[in-house]
C-alpha cells in the first residue's frame, strides 16, 4: 500500500497545496527543536560549570522561550491546516466522485458503496491528513537532521542512534502489514453492511408482505456483528502496535543515554554535546514511533481515499468528445442502430428510423423488444454498439450529454419525485395545469419523502406525468405513461398530447389504444428491428 496515492493528489489540488506546506513547516520544526536542544545544552553549561548568572543568560533564555512558542504555532499550524486540507480534499473527491457516478449508466451505480465512500470515506481522511500526513514529513526530515547534526559533534552517537533507528521501521513494516489486511476487511464489512442494509430497506414492503422480517433483522444484526468484529480487529492492531513501537523508541533512548554516559564518566566527552545529544535523542524516534502509529489512520484514510479514486476509475457510459458541440435539435435518425448488454447479447440489431420534429411516435413491441433500450440511447444513458443516431445529421456523441438532455423531458417506467415539495418537484411551465387536469393538483401543496414516500406509485406517476409534459422541450419520451393509471387518467394524457404545441416531437413506448390513436406513427420492435412504420390508428 503507498502511503501516498499519486492519484489523490491529481484528484484533489487541496491535497497537493497541504502536502508542500506541511512539508515546509515540518521543516521549521526540526530546526527549532535542534535549535532549542542546542540552546538549553548551552545554558546548562553557562549556568552549572561556568557559574554564569541570569543577566548574562537572559538573552539565551528568552530565545529559548520564543523558540518553544515557535514550536507550539507550528504544531498547530499542521494540525489546524490538516484539518481544513482533509476537508477541502474530501469536498474535492465528494463533488468529483458524485459527478463522474451520475455520467455512468443509472442501475450500474453502485449506490451504498458511493453512500459509504462518500461520507464515512471521507471522515476517515481527516486523521490521514491531520495528524499522518504531517508526522511522515517529520518521521523523513527530523531523523535525518538529526543525524547529520549529532554526526558533526559527536560521531559515536551518531553511530548508535544510525543501528538503533531501524527497529522502529522494522517493527513499523511488520506492524503494518497486518494493519493493512485489517483495514482492508473492516472496510469490505463496512460496505457489505450498508450495501445489506439498504437492500432491506428499498425491499421492506416486501418483506414485510412475506412475513420475512424477523430474517432480516437477524441478517442485519449478522452484519453488524461481522463489522463490530472487524472493528475490534483494527482496534487491537492499534493498541498492539503503540505499545511495542513505544517499547522500541525507549530502549533506542536508553541505549544512548548509557553510551553517553559511559563516555562522559571516562571523560570522553564534554557534557555541552553530551545533553544536546540526549536531548535530541526522543526526538530522534519520536515523530517516527508516532508515524508507525498512527499507520492505522494512514491505513484508513488511504483505503478510503482509494475507494473514491476505483470509483472515478470506472468508465463512463457515454463518450463525452472534447469540445463538444452545442445540440440542436432536429431530425433524429437510427442509422443501423445496435445495441447490446453484458451477459444478455443485442437487444437491438440494426434499428432504422427517423423521428422528425413535431412527430408524435408510438414505440410498440413485446415485453423486452428493446423499447426501453431504445429510450436509453436517446437519452444517452448508453451509446450503440455499432451505427449510429443522429440529429440533423450530427452523431449524438459529438454533443455533451447533459446538454442533450436539456432538450428532452423523460417519464420513465418507475418514475421518482425529488424529495421536498411537491411542487418544487413538478415545477414547470404547464405542469401544474396538467397535474390538475390528471386529479393531483391538490397534492402540489404536499411534500414527498425519500423514494415517493407519503404519496402512491400512482399518485407519483401522474404527477412525474405532469412534470415530462408540462416542460415545453423539443422531445418528450414516455416508457409506458399510462400502465399504472385507471382509463379517465389515461384519457386525459391522450388528450394532452393531442393538445401539446406542434414543435414537440413525442416518442412513446406503449400499447395504450388512446395513446395508439394520437400517434402519426407506430414503430414496432421486433426481433431488434424497427418494421415498417404503419399508419396509427385514428381514433
Ligand atoms: N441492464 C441490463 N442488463 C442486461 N440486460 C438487460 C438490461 N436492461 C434490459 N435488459 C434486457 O434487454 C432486453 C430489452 O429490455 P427493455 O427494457 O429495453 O425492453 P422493453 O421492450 O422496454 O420491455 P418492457 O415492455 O417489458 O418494458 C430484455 O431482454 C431485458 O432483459
């Protein structure tokens, strides 16, 4: 595992800023400490054997003092800066990762995992970043110049303190691994149980009909205990490592202050470097002890932060070229128009067909003939496998997708409100007189829960009827507008449509006689191709 993903970094500017002034203050921290250790090395001496008083040494003492103050705003520095950069990065990767989910094909995201990396991921930067981040630029620069410094006035030391030093590392790597194998689990436990659980919940209508409730909840407790337990797992490792790398610092310590002793006693050694060399030698494993244990942070925050990077990983449904072009709308032709799942084969195998403006098309066929299939390439949710579809004669690739859709209004087979107001939800130029005309103007003034709540599925079709036709847009797509409404409903969408401005250009996929008579056309699917446009029926 890298404790720096080169990833996160061209992902999030907030990350790379952090990481170059953590690394400068990181820098004036090591000088201030060996600069205070060689102050108060200084000051012993001047006051014990030299018998100097405190007029003399104020000057030594304020410096002193001042570089303690230092020391503490630099402290702080890193801690309050690796805060703001956690979430700066995790507001960075939050808008990136949201952004590039809603491009990729709807039903192939993996929601509870984008729920889960997106916020419990994202917490789990902020000790990466506030304490980890800043400690590893310690953990580099202050052995270092420590070393150097030591090996300039006391080169025995420095000998002792260059073999002592690797047991921190060595135990660090050790450690590690097993923190990383730990890490990896609780977070796969993590996404299991939000993944279970908001299965259960989107199903619990069912359930509840089956009588399957009491099974669930025991399948739910299962894989909250499965995460407790590999929660635990990760807590021992922790505690498991703080301990021993504790133990490796202070016998690294007290290898030092016997070797200084020794040679201080035998008058090898003066005690003005002697103390400096003592002083220096916590701070020597300090920040390294303290990098290794906090690797179960890094751990945390660098699987969470690779999570959300696997995600922007995944490919785009839909190719976006560069520059796109501004769509128009136009002439909407099927040019041998293929289309294909994973795992299913083609659905469409070479549809022909043109859709001029202001037509009003009917899309029939039997049950998975690829009506929606076909609805999904317009609203590029998905491009052909092969051929191509053009409006006006330009490839629907060449556009950017999201500003293709503003041209369109969709009703899907299972529509959905936003949230919140009912009104904000089908807010739209002649929504609401639609929504009237379909008996639901009354529930304008409701609010609607997560996933429709508070209103029936057939109160959430007419009302996501009245918002796709009330939006004066140049083409409407309707998959099966009137399957879950009763035949006065149904006869008010046909008289809708009737009505709608001539510029509108309507696919709809249905097999509604009312819906059949208003169209100028009927195009079947079958066998994946588009027969022969037939005259509608007139009603
Ligand atoms: N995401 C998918 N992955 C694999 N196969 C799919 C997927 N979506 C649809 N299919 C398959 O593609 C075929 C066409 O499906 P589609 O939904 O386009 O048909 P449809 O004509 O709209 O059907 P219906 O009238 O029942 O809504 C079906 O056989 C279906 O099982």
């Amino acid at each position: 595992m890298r404790v720096v993903d080169p990833r996160l970094l061209r992902h999030a500017p907030s990350a790379r800023r952090f990481l170059v002034l953590a690394g400068l203050l990181a820098a004036l921290s090591v000088a201030v400490t060996i600069a205070q250790a060689v102050l108060f090395a200084h000051i012993v001496v001047a006051a014990f054997l030299e018998g100097s008083g405190v007029a003399t040494l104020l000057p030594a003492l304020l410096a002193f003092g001042g570089l303690a103050l230092v020391r503490g705003a630099l402290t702080w520095a890193l801690d309050s800066g690796g805060n703001l950069a956690a979430q700066r990065v995790a507001r960075e990767l939050r808008a990136r990762v949201l952004a590039h989910v809603v491009r990729t094909t709807p039903g192939d995201v993996p929601t509870a995992e984008v729920a889960t990396a997106t916020t419990e991921g994202t917490s789990a930067l902020e000790p990466y970043f506030a304490r980890f981040l800043p400690r590893l630029w310690l953990a580099v620069l202050a052995p270092t110049a420590i070393l150097v410094w030591v090996a300039v006035h006391d080169l025995p030391s420095a000998l002792v303190m260059l073999v002592t030093l690797p047991l921190i590392p060595v135990f660090g790597v050790l450690i590690g691994k097993l923190t990383q194998a730990r890490t990896r689990a609780r977070w796969q436990a993590l996404a299991r149980m939000s993944a279970h659980f908001l299965d259960v919940v989107s199903g619990l209508t069912t359930l509840r009909v089956h009588r399957r409730g009491v099974a669930q909840a025991r399948g739910i407790a299962d894989t909250t205990q499965a995460y407790r337990r590999e929660t635990m797992g990760v807590l021992r490792v922790g505690f498991l490592s703080a301990f021993v790398l504790e133990l490796a610092a202070t016998v690294g310590t007290a290898l030092i202050a016997a070797e200084i002793g020794i040679r201080l006693v035998a008058g090898g050694l003066t005690l003005q470097p002697a103390l400096m060399v003592l002083l220096l030698a916590p701070e020597l494993y300090g920040p390294l002890r303290a990098v290794a244990s906090d690797f179960h942070a890094s751990a945390d925050g660098v699987t969470a932060a690779s999570r959300l990077l696997d995600l922007l990983r995944r490919r785009p449904a839909v190719a976006v070229p560069e520059p796109a072009r501004p769509p128009r709308f136009g002439v909407v032709r099927f040019e041998d128009v293929v289309a294909a799942y994973p795992g299913r084969g083609t659905v469409l195998d070479g549809v022909n067909f043109e859709l001029r403006p202001g037509e009003r098309v009917a899309l029939v066929g039997a049950s998975g003939a690829g009506k929606t299939t076909l609805l999904a390439l317009l609203l590029r949710f998905a491009d052909p496998v092969a051929g191509r579809i053009t409006v006006d004669g330009v490839d629907l690739r060449e556009f950017d997708p999201r500003e293709w859709r503003r041209l369109l209004t969709w009703l899907p087979q299972r529509p959905r409100l936003r949230p919140g107001a009912v009104r904000d939800a089908v807010l739209c130029d002649g929504g609401p007189r639609i929504a009237e005309r379909l008996g639901v103007g009354d529930l304008l003034e409701r609010s609607v829960g997560e996933d429709g709540a508070g209103l029936s599925s057939g109160e959430v079709s007419r009302l996501a009827l009245a918002r796709a036709l009330g939006r004066d847009v140049s083409l409407t797509l309707l998959d099966e507008p009137t399957a879950h409404l009763d035949p006065a409903s149904a006869a008010v969408v046909a008289a809708t449509l009737r009505e709608l401005p001539a510029h509108r250009t309507v696919l709809a996929a249905t097999h509604d006689a009312d819906l059949l008579g208003v169209a100028d056309r009927v195009v079947e699917l079958r066998d994946g191709r588009a027969r022969q446009p037939q005259r509608a029926v007139t009603s």
